[in-house]
C-alpha cells in the first residue's frame, strides 16, 4: 500500500464489516506503478480457508474486457480495422443478412446475435471448427446497427472466431491472450484455465439468495430472467460453462465473454498498461485513441433490449464510462461482471483498477463494495496527483 491511499485500505476493510463480504481483493496501478493491492477474507466459506495473495476468482464479464485487448492488439500491429466488415476477415460470415455488419458493430452489441438459434453444448464450445460454422449461420434478431442488445455469452464466440481468421498462427483468443498479453505482462489470469492450476488457488462462489436476487434486481427484471424465451435468458445460455463439477472451474475451455480466472492484480495491470500509453505491448497510439473515444449509438440510441434499460455503453469490445454506468473519469473504458467484479481503465487519471469477489453482489449498476472502493481512489488522486506534481516542482526549485 503506498502512502496516501490508506482510504483504500479503510474501504476495503469496511466492505467486511459492514457490507457482507466474504472473500476478495482490489489491486490499484497509478501512472503504471502499484500502489494498492489488497485481499482478504474467505477463499471457500465450506471449509473456512483463507483468501491468498495468489487467490484466482471467476470474475464471469469482466472476462470481456481482457478478451477485447486482444482485438485491440490486433489492431495496433494492422490485423484489424474496427470500421470493417466482419465479412471481410470471415468470409463465411456474411449469411443470412449479416454481410453488412462492421467489426465496431459487433463489438457494441449492435449485431442483433444474442442468442444462439442452435443451441449447443460444452462440444461444440470446445470445438472451435464447428462452432465457427453455427457461428457463421446464426441470423440477426432485427437489422443490425439499429439496437443494442447485450451479447451476454456470443460476443466471446465470435470475438474467438474473429481473432483466429486474422492472427497469422489463427491461435484461438485464450491462447492469444496468454501468449502476447499475459505472458509478456506476467499476469495470473486465464481465459482458458489450465490443467495445471490447483483447486486451492481457486475462490468458490457463493450465490446470493432468492430474496436478495429478487431486491437486487427488482421484481420485473429477475422474472423476466427466469421467462426462457426473454431475451436476457436466451442470451445468457452457456454461462454456466466455466463451472464444472470435478473442479472448481471447468479446465481448457474458452469462454471469452465469462469464463475468465484470475486475480484482481493481473486485471489491474492489464488496464494500467492500456491506460498509460501501451508501451509494454507496443500499443499505437491511435488505437488507444480509439479506445477512450465516445460509443458509437445504434439508430435507436443506448436502450438494452436485453438488460431492458437505456444508457449503458459499449465500444470496441468495452464498456464506457457513461451517466448510466460511471466509473473511472471521461475516456474511461473497462467491464463489470456479474456478481461485483469490475476492471477498467482510466486514461485521463493513468489509472488500472480492479476488484474481484466470491460473494456475488445483485447490483446492475456498481456493486456497494466496488463502488466504496472507487469512492476512497478518487477521493484520493486529486490530492494525492497535486501532492506529487508539488514534490516535482519542490525538487526543480532546488535544483534551479
């Protein structure tokens, strides 16, 4: 903990005693330094072991944002034009009327592919040949580019199938992901989770209850969760793929929109590089440009024929710091996951932040742990930056 974000540590302690937490752990990266990494609490509240510094948690959609630095990466070394035709790198994509669709569309949820027509299971996710052919055949729910619509489980699936047709190895996004982004950076997260990883490294979740899903929620959308032919539950079959019932986590399966394991300090790091201009990754500046610009509507504007409700972002992969879903400051790009979790980056403030937990939260918007711990940063960078630049201008008078 570096000094002057001792209000982290207050939060963080406080999220414990005073907002249920069981088990987890925040990790601050400012101007690419660390400067906050705390965990604590429960691994696994059956058998009472502790959290650990090198604990690993399913963080569920914040899977996404890492699955979209891969993209970005691609971007950056000229493999891919957000503006293009998804066709054009997949040539078999362009059926039943999504000849049109760009890659910027896809990644905004603005594709209309929701949902899988042709429902599958762990086989077919496994086998990315096949998957691609059902991928390729699925037809959009209305014209794409006109509705937003969360793409809860597919977005992962295609972003796959996307990756592998431009990368010259054609490495499916996990193995991209470990190769170019978590190996180079030495993160400890997986998009496709070894063998080789013990069970006791790995948090187990604990379900909110029935009554708290129904507060949390509220009583419209948690039912229309439960209607199978809404289009929040068709969009979100699959995402019990990440669990299994030998391990903790199911092993050598990609579900790049869900299914990563990892710690807050690997995302944390992953998103101080992207917010500090992307150096270690050899990041051009126009894609990180790119990244922290406005989202791009559809015709019918922001509201979630999903989530059924109006103003949450998305861009390029992303989602976007908006009134709707605020964290970080303007330009701020990042994604939550179901349960609490959040990572993001914070340009402006050159901050990459995370927080990861095993309690799963109800909240849609900004679990109350998450946010008390984003509360106590920003509280802290105006002061803490001013304090710095103040040191550097101490120490040129004295040299002048």
């Amino acid at each position: 903990m570096s000094a002057g974000f001792e209000a982290m540590r207050d939060a963080f302690a406080e999220n414990f005693s005073l907002r249920h937490e069981l088990g987890g752990a925040c990790c601050v990266y400012h101007q690419g330094e660390k400067v906050v990494d705390l965990w604590g609490g429960v691994r696994n509240q059956a058998t009472g072991e502790p959290w650990e510094k090198d604990t690993m948690v399913l963080v569920y959609s914040t899977t996404k944002g890492l699955a979209a630095m891969t993209l970005a990466l691609a971007h950056s070394r000229g493999w891919l034009d957000y503006e293009a035709r998804v066709c054009s790198y997949w040539p078999e994509f362009a059926q039943n009327g999504k000849e049109n669709i760009t890659v910027r569309q896809l990644l905004a949820h603005q594709a209309g592919l929701f949902a899988f027509e042709e429902q599958g299971d762990r086989t077919l996710v496994a086998d990315l040949d096949r998957l691609a052919v059902v991928l390729a055949r699925q037809k959009p729910a209305w014209e794409p580019g006109t509705r937003q619509a969360y793409h809860a489980i597919t977005l992962g699936y295609y972003e796959n199938e996307l990756l592998r047709r431009i990368d010259p190895q054609r490495r499916s996004l996990g193995q991209f992901f470990h190769d170019e982004i978590a190996t180079p950076l030495g993160l400890d997260f997986h998009i496709r989770l070894p063998e080789y990883i013990p069970d006791s490294r790995l948090a187990t979740l604990v379900r909110p209850s029935l009554l708290a899903m129904v507060r949390g929620f509220g009583i419209s959308f948690f039912f229309t969760a439960l209607n199978r032919r809404s289009n929040i539950s068709r969009a979100l079959v699959g995402s019990m793929f990440p669990h299994d019932e030998h391990h903790i986590y199911a092993r050598n399966l990609e579900v790049p929109s869900g299914g990563g394991v990892g710690t807050a300090r690997a995302i944390a790091r992953a998103y101080s590089v992207f917010a500090t201009g992307g150096r270690e990754l050899k990041l051009r500046p126009e894609t990180l440009r790119l990244l922290s610009e406005p989202a791009v509507p559809p015709t019918r504007g922001f509201y979630d024929e999903c989530m059924k409700g109006d103003g949450v972002q998305f861009s390029l992969g992303f989602m976007k710091h908006c009134p709707a879903w605020s964290f970080g400051s303007e330009g701020s790009f990042g994604q939550p996951g179901s349960g609490g979790s959040l990572g993001f980056a914070d340009p402006k403030a050159g901050i990459g932040y995370a927080y990861v937990t095993n309690r799963m939260g109800t909240a849609l918007t900004g679990d109350p742990r998450d946010l008390a711990l984003r509360n106590a940063l920003y509280s802290v960078i105006p002061s803490e930056t001013a304090a710095r630049q103040g040191h550097a201008a101490d120490g040129a008078a004295r040299r002048r």
